[in-house]
C-alpha cells in the first residue's frame, strides 16, 4: 500500500529552479503527487513507497539547486489519494506571501556556452537564461513569482521556447524570463538604432565606441551602468568631470578572472567573493596604479561580467579593463528607467545601449571585501538583496526604516527580515523618493496592511525617514536608539537573542539618549534585555553640529580646543585654513556647538592634523584616507589611548600625533601608531569591561569598523585572549545595517525614550 506526505518548504525556493528539481527528484524515487508554488514557500504532495519518500526527503535537504537557499522543510504525514503521476500545478494564493525572492543571478556556464555557440538559437543572444541563472529580484513584480508577475509578462513564448517551458527534463523548465531572439526582447543603439541590424550588430557597436575612448551608457539587471576604457585616463577624466564625481574611486568590471589577478592582490577569500553567486565588486589591494579611477587610493574595487551583455561586450572587443560606475550624477539613484536614464544622463553619455525589457526596480551593485573577521558586506544589493537575513521571533509583521544615510529597509513578515537594497542618502531629492518606493514596494509585495504594521524608526526627530514615519498612517510607531540598532544587527544575523554582549558601536553620527551626537559608544546586554551605555569616547564638541562631518578641520577644532598643551603646538607645521579658525571662534564662545563622542570625527581630526585639511567629497573620505597612509608604514608603538572611569580619552592620543607632527616624523608612522592606539586602548577597555560583567563576547559595529587596518589590529590583540569578536557579515556594518538592528530591538519591545531635557540637540 502506499504512503504519502505533505512537505513545505521555506526560503529562497522560487525562481531557482525548485519545482522543476522537485518534478525530477520524485520522478527519480517512482513517486507521484504534485507541486506548486505557494505563499510561503513550495508546497509538496507524494505519494509513493516508504522507501521513496525517504529519499526524496533526504536528497531534497541535501541536494537542493544551486541558487536556492532552505530554511525550513516541514514533513508531515497525508492521505493517499491515488495519484498516477507528479505533476507541477498552477500556483496558489490564499493567504499572504511570506516566501524569500531570489536575488539576481549571474549567467551560468551552460547558457554561456550557448551564448557563444554559433548552431545555437540563443547565440548572442542578449538576454539568455535559465532556472538557474538570469534576473529574479529585478523583474518580479508582485507574488508567487511565475511570468504573468514579472517584466516578461507583455512577451508570449514562441514554440521553441515554450516547448522548453513545458519539458520537465529541460533547464528551461518554467525558467520565467525565457526567451529567444525571436519571441523576447533586444537591445538597441540611441541615438544610432536606425543604422543597427539588431542586438549583436548594435553590441559590437557599443564595444567599439568603448575602444574609442567614449562614455557608454548601457542598461544591465537593475539599472544603468556608465562605462568607459578604464585605461585611458582622459576618458576617466571626462566620466569624473560629467559625472560630479571628484575623487570617490570608480568600480571595475574585468574581463575574467585572470585579469583581475593582474589589478589586485586576491587571497582565496576574496576570489571566493568575487567568484560568488552575488558577483560583488570585491575590494583588494591594488596591484598597478589607476590614479584617475582610484585617486588617492591602494584599494580597487573589481568585478567580474554577471549578465550576458557583459560577456558580449567584452567578446565584441571592448577594453579588458572598463570602469563601471552607476549611471547617476553624483549621490543621485541609479537610473533604471529609459526615458529618465535618457533624461538625466544626457551630456554624460555619449551613446547609449538600451535593452527593451524594463526593470521592476533599481538595484545597485552590492560591494565586499575579504574581510579580517571573514568576508563583510560593504553594500548589500544586486545579488543579496532581498534575501531574508534573519529569522525574527515575531508574528507581526514589523517595518524598519533605517537611517538617512546609506539607507535601507527591513520588513519582517511571519518571522523573515527581509532586508531592501541599497537605497542611499535621503538628503537628496530622487533618493528620498527611491525611499519611499521601496517601501510601497515591499509592503505590497508581501500584502502587508498598514493597521498591522509596528513600525520603527531613528530617534533622531530630525531624520527624513523619521519624518516620513509620521506620514504612513501606521498606528504603532516606536523609536530605537541609533547605536543599540548597529549592535543588536550583529546579533540579528546570528539569530541570538539572549546572548549577553559587550557591544561597541563606532561612527561618525548618530542621535544619542541625551540629545548629543553619539558615535563612540560602548554597551553591555542582549537584544532580548536591552543594552546599557557602560562606556564611551570622552566628550568633545563639534562646532556646527553635523556640518563638521565635511569639514575635518572643523572637526578639529571641536577636538583639540581642550587638550592640554595643543595651542602652543598648532602654530607650526600646521596649515589649517580659516574655516579651522571660525570654527574655533564658535568653540571658544560656546555658539552652535554640540556634544560629541564620535570616533568617526576622532579620526577625521587626526587627519586634519597630518594634512588632509580641505572638504571631504564623499563619506569617509578624510578617514580612508588616512588608514591608506598607516597602511604605508611598518608596525610602530601604539600612541596612548587610556581608558579612565568609563572614558576612552583621545586628549594624549591626539597631543601624541600633534608633538610627532611638529617633530617632524614621517606622516605614515604616525598615521599607524595612531590606529594602533585605538586599537589598544579599546582592547584594554574591552578587557576590564568584559571581566567587570563576566561576559566572553564582543560585538563591534559601525562605519568605523570598515576600516580594515584596525580590525587586523583589534583581532591581533584579541586573538589570544578569551574573548570572542563577532562582526556583521549580511548586512553592512555602516548604517546599511541600521534597519535590521531597529526590527530585531523592536521584536523585544527595546525601545528607547525621548532625549531628556536640558541638552543641545545635534543638527
């Protein structure tokens, strides 16, 4: 007689070729039944032998297809009902949908081989894919992901490809986005596609306006991309003047892996990265000097081709080494739309490659890097996004909305936390509106009401996504603590709610409880209990607030004005320019200046006082640039960086660098004593901390803590000892990682309460 069982599956397991496994995997064990794609997942019926059932069961854990990602396999027994065959049925909706969207994928290496085979129908063609490779995230536009929900859903399958639709033996095997050059879309050259003959001549044509030394503005899975010779400098000069971009690096797409061998240092961890199904733009040591790609820089940022067109591209002869940036002005979205791409990359652009299929969403390349502790995301997006990163002991469902900078959200619905792409800064206009789409979008998407929400946001009152907050019509709306959200992020991805930390926080800005600009704090206690500020950088002042993030010698000021010792010695070699003095005009009359403890501006003044003392023209500048120069020099003696009753004092530290400075030592000694400074002075508080409350774990997070060379250092220092380092791995450490912290505080009901009285509100 025969058995049978239900099975459901959650995770990414819909357009990654899972019910077409599943359909061969019973047919593989003689079993009979059906499958479908269902709310929450991929819902199984079999019937069959015991033997068969257990098989199944076991393979479908173990041998699940490349792209698919199980979180949950629930088995339970069923009734027989007599079926002959396994049959793969129309999806079904009843409730609403909680199921994981797969995130992009790159071409794989069986419809490479067609692309480029010249007997083949899809030869050359543009948009080539399969169950197990092509776009998902980027072209879905509501669920269960099947065609009629997707960008595809206006180009009906001619019968070549819908007799490969249909095969269950097929890759093809509702692969969604099929096509063929005779059913689907192209791609065409503006403003030259009256002169074209169709995608691989107008391919070839791109190519060779990119040997030409031309800027080439092409569209790819989740927007578009401006691209140029990465080796002519006066190109890459243009693209940098066109763009408004002065001095931020530039990524790079390489035509293979060997090539990028030849630009970077890659350790088996970072060509790992770069080789993964995400395929970020990985940061390495550079090999060779791009100085109009990276100025200032002895990093690279490298990727490798993830689409067809890229491969086509480089086929067609474009140079083996091309900058790819996004297609924006600079701190603008990424242009994902034609007619908008045409609009606002006019006078960037030279020419443009325009693909016919439209994209549901921007989606911006993710970037990584190898990291110390293990390989970190620096930008989580094509590739990652929107992947559930967490599991959220929760039932409601909650919406997080991140911070200002670097912005994401997080939407968790029936305990998946569910984490946006990148989205930006929402100073600025269009990605203030970027924001607020994806938040209509995922909301929708997952059929999530409002009235059932428990949103979350920044303490900051002043903050756009806290002002939004007030808008959305949500009747339970909580705040959590800037710093708090970074900590409890680390423990979010590892699903350890209890665990006791102590639970450092380092960046730039953040709103603190008293209404200061936090940024060096120090916490101990769980997600699950809340966390207690134990400890901090000492206090300083930052002259007009917020506004000093751009300026490092305002920083400075803020910074030096009560060391003991620090006037008589900033009169020689020191060059600060007369912003510097206004700033310490403001400081000395006690004039819009606010309380700080922020690590972030803590560098930015170490780098004023070895030099770096004009305004910064992207986030973190002032403080790569001075890791790269410590990165220059030798191991040194660390720089005093005391931990006295409850206070990491930067006073000795700072008058440290300045006596050194006027003595005339080199720049790049200084720089590294001063990282490892910080590093010893944190390790010496981690330590008396840990001890104090008998705890073994450190959590670190912040934008700081994507400083490479002082994680090399604290994990040197720590490595030894009896504690333990956790960092973030899926979500960024800067405040792309904000909202996943926000939700995981709010499951617990960690909220925390207005600024009190009676302190200057930061700016």
């Amino acid at each position: 007689m025969a058995s049978a069982c239900s099975i459901r599956v959650r995770g990414v397991v819909q357009g990654v070729g899972f019910r077409p496994f599943v359909y061969r995997l019973a047919c593989a064990n003689t079993l009979s039944g059906w499958v479908l794609n269902a709310e929450k997942g991929v819902e199984i019926h079999l019937e069959g032998a015991e033997t068969g059932l257990e098989a199944f069961v076991r393979d479908l854990k173990a041998l699940p297809p490349p792209a698919a990602s199980i979180e949950e396999v629930d088995v339970r027994p069923a009734e027989p009902a007599g079926l002959r065959e396994f049959t793969i049925r129309t999806s079904q909706r009843q409730e609403r949908p909680t199921v994981g969207i797969s995130p992009d994928l790159p071409i794989c290496e069986d419809c490479l081989r067609e692309l480029f085979d010249p007997n083949d129908r899809r030869h050359w063609y543009p948009y080539i894919n399969c169950t197990n490779c092509g776009p998902r995230y980027t072209v879905v536009l509501a669920l269960p992901y099947d065609r009629p929900h997707t960008t595809m859903k206006d180009w009906l399958l001619d019968v070549y490809c819908a007799a490969e639709y249909t095969n269950p033996g097929n890759r093809r095997f509702h692969a969604q986005p099929v096509a063929c050059p005779a059913c689907g879309p192209g791609y065409y050259l503006h403003p030259h596609d009256e002169a074209t003959g169709g995608s691989e001549e107008c391919i070839r044509r791109a190519a060779g306006i990119l040997r030409d030394g031309r800027i080439l503005a092409l569209k790819g899975l989740g927007g578009y991309h401006l691209a140029c010779d990465a080796r002519n400098s006066a190109v890459v000069t243009a693209l940098r003047d066109r763009k408004y971009r002065k001095e931020k690096p530039f990524a790079l797409m390489v035509r293979d892996i060997d090539m990028a061998r030849t630009l970077v240092e890659l350790s088996s961890e970072a060509e790992a990265l770069l080789m993964s199904p995400a395929r970020p733009i990985v940061l390495a040591a550079a090999k060779i000097e791009l100085r109009e790609v990276a100025p200032e820089n002895n990093e690279l940022g490298v990727m490798l081709p993830y689409t067809p067109l890229h491969h086509l591209l480089f086929a067609a002869g474009a140079p083996d080494v091309l900058v790819m940036t996004s297609a924006n002005r600079s701190s603008e979205p990424i242009a994902y739309q034609d007619e908008d791409a045409l609009q606002r990359l006019a006078g960037i652009a030279d020419s443009f490659l325009i693909g016919q299929r439209p994209i549901a969403r921007r989606v911006d390349d993710s970037v990584a890097r190898a990291g110390a502790f293990g390989p970190v995301i620096l930008r989580r997006a094509r590739g990652c996004a929107p992947g559930a990163v967490a599991s959220l002991p929760v039932g409601r469902p909650v919406l997080a909305l991140g911070a200002d900078l670097k912005n994401t959200i997080t939407l968790a619905v029936d305990g998946q936390a569910f984490v946006s792409q990148h989205i930006g800064d929402l100073e600025h206009f269009q990605s203030f509106g970027a924001f607020r789409q994806t938040i209509q979008d995922l909301v929708s998407m997952y059929e999530v009401r409002w009235d059932e929400l428990l949103l979350v946001h920044d303490l900051h009152p002043q903050y756009l996504s806290t002002i939004h907050a007030a808008t959305l019509g949500v009747p339970q709306r909580h705040a959590v603590q800037h710093h708090r959200a970074h900590v409890a992020s680390v423990l979010a991805e590892r699903g350890d709610w209890a665990r006791r930390v102590v639970g450092v926080s380092f960046d730039g800005t953040g709103y603190g409880d008293d209404g200061s600009i936090w940024g060096g704090e120090i916490f101990v206690g769980s997600v699950q209990d809340g966390f207690n500020r134990v400890a901090h950088l000492r206090r300083a002042v930052l002259p007009g607030g917020d506004a000093a993030a751009h300026h490092p010698v305002q920083a400075a000021a803020g910074f030096l004005a009560r060391v003991d010792g620090m006037p008589d010695l900033l009169s020689s070699p020191f060059s600060f320019p007369e912003r510097y003095c206004n700033a310490m005009e403001l400081v000395r009359k006690d004039v819009r200046t606010f309380g700080t403890t922020s690590v972030g501006r803590l560098f930015d003044t170490a780098a004023a006082l070895l030099g770096f003392t004009r305004e910064i023209t992207f986030e973190g500048q002032a403080a790569i640039w001075l890791e790269q120069l410590a990165r220059c020099a030798p191991l040194t003696e660390p720089y005093p960086f005391p931990f006295i009753d409850s206070e990491l004092d930067f006073h000795p530290l700072l008058l440290a660098v300045a006596q050194d400075r006027v003595h005339g030592r080199d720049v790049r000694e200084t720089a590294r004593s001063f990282h490892r400074g910080i590093a010893q002075g944190l390790c010496d508080a981690l330590n008396v901390i840990a001890r104090s409350h008998g705890l073994d774990t450190v959590v670190l997070s912040g934008g700081v803590f994507q400083n490479e060379l002082l994680l090399e250092d604290l994990k040197s220092l720590l490595m030894n000892g009896s504690l333990q380092v956790w960092t973030n791995h899926e979500v960024p450490a800067n405040d792309g990682g904000i909202s996943l912290g926000q939700a995981a505080l709010t499951v617990f009901g960690r909220f925390d309460a207005s600024p009190r009285p009676g302190h200057k509100r930061c700016e």
